[in-house]
C-alpha cells in the first residue's frame, strides 16, 4: 500500500466513525445568512467574569467589543434558560439594537438605545448570539458573535 | 497531498454572493474542521460550536480578508483558537499538541468500520492516539501549509512528522 492509499483509508475510517454531523453542516451552509456586508465589525476585547465578578452571587459576565469609532459594552445575567443583557453603545448613539442568533426570527428581540446609549435586551436565548445596531444616522455596527 | 485547490476562487465568488460557492467551501473544509476540534477532545455539541463559530468569523471577515488564497490556512487557525477556547472553558489540560481524545464510538459502527475499512482501520486503532489524531487531520488537510496552522506547528516539522506517524501506521497493516 503506498502513502496515498493509506491516508485515503484513514480518510474513510474516520468518515464512518465520526463524520461531520448533519447539522453541523447545515449550521455551516447558513452561516452566510448573517452576512452584514455593510456594518462596521465591533470585536471582542475583553469577556471578563461569569462567576466571580458582580453582585450578589457575581454571576455577570462583562464583554466589550470594540471598532475604530464605537464600543459596545455588555452586561450579561443569567435568567433561567435565557440570558439578560444590558448594553452600552459608546460614543452614544440612537440606534435599535436586535440580537442575532439561530433560533430568533429577524427582529426577534430588538431594543432602542436610551439617551446615554444604554439598551436592555430581555430573554436572549443561550448559544451563539452576535448583537447588530443599527444607528439613526443609516450606518451599522454588529459585535463579533459570541456564545452567551 | 499537494490536490489543487481554489478555495481562493470560491471565497471570491462567495463574497459575490454565489451560495453555491459558500456550500463547497462548508463541504471541502468543514472535516477538517470537525477533526481540529475533536483533536482538542471536544465533545459533539463543543465541537459543533467551535466549526460553527469558525465559519461566522469568516463570515464576519469575508469582504476584508485580505488574501483569499490563504482562507484554508485562516479557517485552520480560527477553528484551533475556538477550540482551545472552549477546551480551556472546560478546564481540560492542555498541551501544545493538541491533546488527541477521540470520541466514543458507537461500537455497531466500529464493527461497521472494520469490515468496510479492513485492514486501515484496524491499523489505526492499535496506533497511539497522538499518531492516530495527527494522521485524521494529515488525511483531511489539503496541504502541509494547512496542517501547520490546524497544529500550530511550523510548516517545516509538518512532514517529518508525518511521515513517522503514516510509517507507524505502515508497520501495522499486514
């Protein structure tokens, strides 16, 4: 057997005993859905606790995500099976703010930005979420997704 | 090993706006997606968010990536950072060589496997689980450049690596 035939036996073992499981795929072909082709990209900086930090049980969990011009800071409590977010868009700005993730419908869960900026978005599901704000002056910012 | 690649031309066309061009790509590296992270010892739903998480960052960067021939290489790199980053959440140790854990098998199809797969497939259960790891992701991987950023080794120590794991497997098959 020569060094081909072999790495194609390999191929196929682990292609009957672990394929890429079907919905795994199908999550991959959607993903481009979620394209925002004309959105400025807010990336994660800093995720800092979830255990130790906040109040009372310090549950919270804090991430900021940052571009050249804004900064989104958010605030995350669990609620039972969901999660809570309270938000802060920096420099502030009016915006609607609606959470992406699989199982939301467009315009699922949406917010307005408050005159500091500040949004609350209730009953987020948990798993990959990305949030997109969409400000008044007709430009975007969507944050790097996430798993909440 | 070297199998022509236009990855590069398909992320382009993509970028277009060409779905069809999205699901090849999703098919042509999705496997080794999957693999980088079972070589972290994830388990399915870890493994499915790490391959998941990885093709929404290129989603994210589609329109700015910069060397689209090099997308191959990026997903590699994307799909062990996620990886890692859950594997640490987890708190399993971790080291520099991606800690091989394969799954547990359903064993109606390892018995599957070893009648369709025969002689390779029962080789590779009695290799070390390093080597039998690094040669899944060897199988997939469509180049040395790939497989460097899937490890996240230097290119150089690809082959030789390769070639002990593959020589391994060689003295095992009748």
């Amino acid at each position: 057997m020569n060094d081909d035939e072999l790495m194609a036996g390999v191929r196929a073992t682990f292609q009957i005993l672990d394929p890429v499981p079907a919905a795994v795929l199908a999550a991959a072909r959607a993903s481009i859905a979620w394209r925002a082709p004309a959105a400025r990209l807010a990336e994660l900086e800093h995720d800092r606790g979830g255990r130790a930090a906040g109040v009372r049980g310090g549950r919270a969990r804090t991430l900021t995500f940052t571009c050249p011009d804004a900064t989104v800071e958010i605030e995350v409590s669990p609620d039972g099976r969901f999660r809570e977010i309270h938000g802060r868009l920096v420099p502030s700005a009016a915006a609607l703010v609606e959470v992406r993730h699989r199982d939301l419908p467009p315009g699922g869960i949406t917010a307005r930005t408050e005159p500091a900026g500040m949004f609350w978005l209730p009953r987020v599901p948990a798993g990959l979420v990305s949030l997109i704000l969409r400000l008044d002056d007709g430009t975007s910012v969507v944050t790097s997704w996430i798993r909440l | 090993m070297a199998r022509r690649d236009d990855t590069d031309e398909l992320v382009v066309r993509a970028r277009d706006g060409d779905g069809d061009a999205w699901a090849r790509l999703v098919e042509r590296h999705s496997g080794l997606l999957w693999s980088i992270a079972r070589s972290y010892g994830l388990n399915d739903a870890d493994a499915g968010d790490a391959v998941q998480t990885t093709w929404l960052r290129l989603v994210e960067r589609i329109d700015e990536l910069r060397e689209p021939a090099a997308a191959a290489c990026w997903l590699a790199t994307t799909a062990r950072h996620e990886s890692l980053r859950l594997a640490r959440r987890r708190g399993r140790a971790l080291p520099t060589v991606p800690a091989p854990r394969e799954p547990e098998p359903d064993p109606a199809r390892v018995v599957a496997a070893r009648e369709r797969l025969g002689m390779v497939g029962a080789a590779l259960e009695r290799l070390p689980l390093r080597c039998r790891t690094l040669l899944r992701l060897f199988a997939l991987a469509p180049s040395h450049a790939e497989l460097a950023a899937a490890l996240g080794i230097p290119v150089g120590s690809v082959g030789p690596t390769r070639a002990r794991c593959l020589e391994s497997l060689r003295r095992l098959v009748p």
